[in-house]
C-alpha cells in the first residue's frame, strides 16, 4: 500500500472515529432517563428470569435478542442496547454511502444523521423501531448494492446469500420490513 492511501485511509479512519465519538457524547447524558410507557414492559420481561413474553404482538427475533441482551446489562442499563445499535448503524450507514457516492457524502451523511432530535431519542429508546429495525435495513441495502454490483458469480452469490438471510432476519425483526423490500424490487424492476 503507498503512503497517499495509507493517509487516506488514517484520515477516513479518524473521521469515523471522531463521527462516532460525537454520537456518543450526545447521547451519554439520556442513558440513564427514567423509561416511559412501552419502555417499561419491554424492561420488565427483558430483565425478569425465565420471561418469555417479550416478544408477544412481535416477531420472534426481538422477543430473542432484547431477553438476551436486557438479562446482561441489567435492568438500569436497557438504553444502552439501543446506544450500542445506533453506533453500529452510523458505521453501516458510513460505509454503505461510501461505497455508493463516495467519502465525502459518507461523512456528511453521517454528520447530519448524529444531530436530529430524532436520531438522539431513537438511539436511546427501548424498542424495535428506533434502531434495531434499521440496523436490518442498512444491512439488506447493503447486501442488495453489493449483489447488483457484483462483477463475478461467485461475489453475485456471495451477497444473495447475505441479502437472503437478512430478509429473513428482517421479517422476523418486525413485519413492516417489507417497506425495504418494496422498494428494493420497485428499484431494480424499473
């Protein structure tokens, strides 16, 4: 590797580390509010031995992974799941916007998703829709561009795969995840 990409590399690096750091920090100060309607059953069921209800009225995969998760950060902590969510989806959505416009508009895409309102409270709260339902869809848009783009057989199957398996973990996240879908069809049938 030559030394321009390998500053190239350092300078994207640092950019995301600082996007990430400055996500967090907004976000530090609400890890600890007190949690309000829905927020309280998922808490409940997430943290209490032997609960199984989590996921009724859901899909099975969050009546899995909020149990899971919620039994080892604690009942005090369940706004970090969403936290830990949100930071790895600003890294998706960095890198899905850099592979498809380039670094400059991955850093400004990032920039403007860590400011909102809406990004700061979805990234704090309990439940499916905040974050861990775009978590499923930055991954199957992901693995869809990779796909369509793919220049060998053996990469096409690669990502059908993954794109494959993230439509099912998609579906059993949460239902309205079939809006993704759509679009996707709608984009690559036109």
């Amino acid at each position: 590797m030559n030394t321009d990409e390998s500053n190239k590399n350092k300078a994207n690096a640092t950019w995301l580390f600082l996007l990430v750091l400055i996500f967090i920090v907004l976000r530090l100060p609400g890890i600890h509010l007190t949690y309000h309607q829905d927020e309280v059953k998922w808490v409940t069921h997430a943290t209490t031995i032997g609960d199984i209800n989590t996921g009724k009225g859901h899909p099975p995969l969050s009546g899995l992974i909020y149990p899971f998760l919620g039994k080892i950060v604690g009942a005090n902590n369940m706004r970090a799941l969403p936290l830990l969510f949100g930071v790895v989806n600003l890294i998706l959505l960095y890198f899905f916007v850099k592979n498809l416009f380039g670094v400059d508009s991955a850093r400004w895409t990032a920039g403007l998703y860590i400011l909102p309102f809406y990004s700061v409270l979805a990234s704090l709260m309990v439940d499916l829709d905040g974050q861990f339902l775009p978590f499923f869809v930055l991954i199957f848009l992901t693995a869809f561009f990779r796909w369509y783009k793919a220049s060998t057989k053996k990469l096409k199957l690669y990502w059908a795969m993954i794109l494959g398996c993230t439509v099912v973990l998609g579906f059993m996240a949460k239902l309205n995840f079939i809006i993704p879908v759509i679009a996707v069809l709608l984009f690559y049938l036109t």
